[in-house]
C-alpha cells in the first residue's frame, strides 16, 4: 500500500505489516477502516456551528453570570470546561474534522444523573441552548453547539451480568470498550465498527454492525434506559414504563428526547466467529457488485459482508467484500467460493480465518495492532486514534440494483478518481437484512426494516488536499445523490446528512408523525432542538 487515502488510514489505524493477505485484511477495518478515515497533520478544527445557538423557546431570561458559571462548575461532581480552561481545546473536539467550529461556553462533563439534571436546570434558567454528547461522531456536528454540551463520558461503565444475559451500560461508553467487557465473559452486543463510537449516539439512531443480520440492530435489543428529559426528571424506560419513549429511542436518532445515562442491552453468547476479505480488480467491480447484491440476501443470518468500491489515491480503483461468518471456516470457504463463482470474477486476493470476538471486533475497527486503551481517538486517555475530515451520504438498498444504476454509480466513482486522484473516496455497502428484517415496521422508530443493505459513500482528505479536490469530492456526493440514490429508498440518521433535502421523511419514513408525538410528550418546549431535531408538529 502506498499514498493516497491507504496511506493516511495506515497512518491512523498503524496497521502491523505481516503476510499480504492477511495484511490487507487486517487493514481493512470493515466499512470505516476502508474508507481511508484517519487523516493524520489534519488541520483541528471544533464544534459545528450548523446548530441554532438556541431553539425558539430557549431565549435567554437572564443570562449566566461567571459566578453563576463558576457555581454549576462546583455544583457537579463532573467537570465544566470553560472558554480560556487549557482543556477547552481539546474538549471541542468532534471526530468530523470537517464540521465547522463553533465556541461552546461550557463543556460538562456529567458524572451522574443529578449532573446531567444540574445542567438541563441551569441552562433553563439562563435560556442556554443545549445538546448532548457521547463518542462526538455527528457526522453534521449536532453534539456541540455554542451553549452548553452536556458530555456523559465519566459514565462509561459497562456492568456485565451472566444471569439475566444482560448489560447495563454507562452513556459514555465507547465501543471498543463494550466490546472488550463483553468479551471476558464470552458475551456478545451487536454493534458498530468504529472503536471511538459512543453507545448513546450509535444505539438512538439504529447501529449497524458485523453481526447485524445474526442478532439485530444495537437498538432491538436496548431493553431500558436512564433518561434525563428537558425539565431534569430522570426516568427509567423500558416496555412496562414510558414504552413509547422506549420506542422512539430503537431509532428515532440521537439528541431529541433527553439525555440518556444508561442502556441496559440483551447479550448473546459468543458463537465461533469467521472473517473473510476477497479482493478484486476494478475491472469485475460490476460483476462484483452485481453478484453480492443477489448473493447477500439468500445467505443466513450467520453471514453479514459488505461490498466496498473504493479510490485509494495512488492505489487507485479498487473493489472488496469482505465479512463475518458465525460459524466455522470449513462452512464459510464454501459460502465464499461460491460467491466468487457467482462474480465470474477472479479475486486478486482471499482471506478467511476464524478469530476470538475481541480479535474479531478490533479488527474490524482497524485497531488490531493496539491495546483496548490505545484504541481511543488521541487526546482520550491513552488513545492514539487520530480523527478525520470527511463528508458523506447515505441511501438504502431496498431492492437489488439494474446493471444501469450499477453502471452509474461505478462511472461516477471513475469520474472521480480521474479528477481527484489523491482524494480517499468510497462506496460502501454494509449487508442488512436477516435479524433486522424480521421486526415488525412499527415496532420500533428505526424505519428500514425492508432494506437489503444500507448504503454510504464518503470522501475525505487532509490538510495537504488542495480544494479543487475537495470540492470534486463534495461534487461526486451531489452526484451520487442526484443520479444514484433514491430520495423514497431513505437515509441513515446516524450518517446524518445537514445538506440532505427532505431528511425527516429520509430518517424517519411512516414514523413521523408518532415521533413528534413522543417528542411533544417528552420535550414539549423544544429544549432539544437543533437543524435536524424531530420537529414539535410533523409538516403535513
Ligand atoms: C468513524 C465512524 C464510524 C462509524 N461506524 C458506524 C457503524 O459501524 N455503525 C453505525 O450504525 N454507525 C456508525 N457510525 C455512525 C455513528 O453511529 C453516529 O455518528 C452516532 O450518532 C455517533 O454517536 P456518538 O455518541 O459517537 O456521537 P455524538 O456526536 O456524541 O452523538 C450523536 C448524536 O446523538 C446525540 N447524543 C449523544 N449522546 C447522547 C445521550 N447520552 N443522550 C441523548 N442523545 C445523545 C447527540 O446530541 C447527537 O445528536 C460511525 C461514525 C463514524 C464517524
């Protein structure tokens, strides 16, 4: 691997270097690993500023003094951080180093509930706007905002218990870390890739993952919550107490009901676990493409694989599937000869090796090579995870695609590739189905239960990148959502999109209406409010 996006995503997952294909599969780091995320010199930029300083019903009554400041800060058994503290920095930060910054006037870092409760109090009182934050991956930047970002990183405990095959799980908890409790009891959640990710942010908005089509989204098996709501009362929710709550928080996206401090999950036990990664040129892309799209939903629920057509910079144009298999690797090589003999297509490489659940989940977050702490994103601990600039949009797969629409969206990316070399751009396509299609429409908020697959491109760059490539990037997607996706086919919330026409719709389909009932129910002033927030009133 050299140059281009390979390159920076080598920088940041420092990926070990050991036999070809298993080099190239560990590198991959499933969907996000690949998508040449990690742009290491990146200019750091802080919050968004997309979001309204405050919502309409939020003005101020008087405004927070410093002492009174300086007394939520003693108030809280967490920290505030505050414009002129040495960690304000840093505490700006989100992942999405392309998101605009705006100036917080405090960053509390809630330890319990009363905290969360102090805050909400506080920025009522003194008509604060406020959002909440976990992992601080909002693709748009909604997390952060110029009021007061009511952070639950202290609460990242993760309280396995074998006799009710449960977990009980402190808001701030990142993946990696889920993962890694989970794993010394042999037990298992389904969720997303990326280590850094926060549980609250990925659950609220569905999460998607390697064993997805097996066990469900992370939000079918949420079975309670702690919620703080706007006007501090703190609530246990769960199917017997406030369900619809419940309801809209397996879907209906982070950051629009309150302020979530705790997840209780069903686990599973842990079955054996295979990886596979098959490489192809760019030149079976189509066959390639044709072929998983028709393969993936005949397969099993043990089978979860996604398609990835990427340009690598100066790797060029490449195509991959690659995946995880709940079962043994005698099994899986059948499955995958016979997805290559579907392709007509000869891979340039081939990987399929069974691996432990944390081996498994780190490497599908690119994290292999490091310890559980140095899988954070730097400035955390330990952490050494840079973070990236990059835009996105997402779609559905409802259907298997004519050979037209394929064709379109491989021209697309060539077109790309031929006038931004060096930008890292990618097309992925992460199997759903199995688990997830078997709950009822209506069941949940989440509100695509019938597609096949979901569908994200993005493109990211670095410092180094001149804006003319940039801005073909941001082109392609424009492209992409123009002559590619279908609006009625859906978005995904958690890639929300702040340039996506018609997202309430995309987001959230059928659910609407009954989402801004539970929103009225459960934060009638509109506290909660930022660009893409579940509106008071559904339009008609
Ligand atoms: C590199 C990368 C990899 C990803 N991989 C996956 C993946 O594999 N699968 C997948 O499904 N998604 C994935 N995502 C998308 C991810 O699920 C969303 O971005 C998610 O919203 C991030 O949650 P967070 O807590 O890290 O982010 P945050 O920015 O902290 O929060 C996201 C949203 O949730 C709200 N929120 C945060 N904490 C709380 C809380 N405690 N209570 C109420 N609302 C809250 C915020 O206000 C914000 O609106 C990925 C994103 C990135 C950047």
């Amino acid at each position: 691997m050299s140059g281009g996006a390979r390159a920076l995503r080598d920088e940041h997952y420092r990926q070990p270097m050991d036999a070809p294909t298993r080099r190239q599969f560990l590198a991959r780091g499933a969907t996000w690993g690949a998508l040449g995320l990690g742009v290491a010199g990146a200019a750091l930029s802080g919050c968004a500023s997309t979001t309204p300083a405050s919502s309409p019903t939020t003005t101020p009554q008087r405004p927070a003094s410093e002492i009174e400041w300086r007394r939520l800060a003693r108030s809280l058994r967490g920290t505030l951080v505050r414009p002129g503290d040495g960690a304000y920095a840093q505490s700006r930060l989100l992942f999405d180093l392309a998101v605009a910054p705006s100036r917080p006037q405090g960053i509390a870092y809630c330890a319990s509930n009363d905290d969360v409760a102090r805050c909400l109090a506080f920025a009522r009182e003194h008509g604060v706007a406020v959002t909440s934050r976990s992992g601080g991956h909002s693709y748009a930047g909604y997390s952060c905002n110029d009021g007061l970002v009511i952070d639950v990183t202290p609460l990242s405990r993760v309280l396995v218990d074998n006799s009710s095959s449960r977990v009980v799980v402190g808001a701030g908890t990142r993946l990696i870390d889920l993962y890694d409790a989970l794993a010394q009891h042999g037990r298992l959640v389904p969720a997303g890739s990326c280590p850094s990710v926060g549980v609250a942010g990925l659950t609220l908005g569905g999460g998607v993952g390697v064993l997805t089509r097996r066990y469900g989204l992370t939000c079918d098996n949420l079975v309670e919550t702690t919620t703080v709501l706007a006007d501090s009362t703190t609530l246990t929710v769960n199917d017997s107490t406030h369900p619809e709550l419940l309801w809209a928080q397996r879907g209906g996206g982070g950051g629009n009901f309150g302020v979530v401090t705790r997840l209780t999950y069903r686990t599973y036990e842990v079955p054996p676990l295979t990886l596979f990664s098959l490489h192809f040129s760019w030149a079976a892309a189509r066959d390639v493409l044709m072929a998983w799209m028709s393969w993936v939903p005949r397969q099993s629920d043990d089978l979860w694989a996604n398609c990835l057509l990427e340009s690598a910079g100066a790797d060029g144009l490449g195509v991959s599937v690659s995946g995880v298999w709940c079962g043994s690797p005698s099994r899986l090589d059948g499955l995958v000869n016979a997805f290559i003999a579907q392709t007509g297509a000869t891979p340039t490489s081939r990987f399929v090796g069974g691996d432990d659940y944390l081996t498994a989940m780190a490497i599908e977050a690119g994290c292999s090579s490091l310890s559980i702490a140095a899988c954070h994103l730097s400035g955390e601990g330990a952490g050494v995870l840079s973070r990236a600039a990059f835009h996105a949009k997402s779609s559905f797969v409802v259907a298997p695609w004519s050979a037209a629409r394929v064709e379109n969206a491989l021209r697309s990316l060539e077109d790309l590739a031929g006038r931004a070399p060096e930008l890292g751009a990618a097309l992925a396509f992460d199997a759903l189905g199995g688990a997830v299609s078997r709950v009822g429409a209506d069941e949940t908020a989440y509100a695509h239960r019938s597609a096949i697959a979901d569908i994200q491109a993005t493109h990211s760059w670095s410092t180094y990148s001149a804006p003319s490539q940039i801005a073909a990037g941001a082109g392609w997607l424009r492209e992409l959502a123009t002559h590619v996706f279908e609006p009625a086919d859906g978005a995904y919330v958690n890639y929300i999109d702040p340039t996506l026409d018609g997202w309430l719709d995309a987001y959230y389909g059928d659910h609407v209406s009954h989402l801004s009932r539970v929103k009225r129910w459960a934060d009638p002033d509109d506290v909660f409010h930022f660009a893409q927030s579940i509106p008071l009133r559904a339009p008609s």
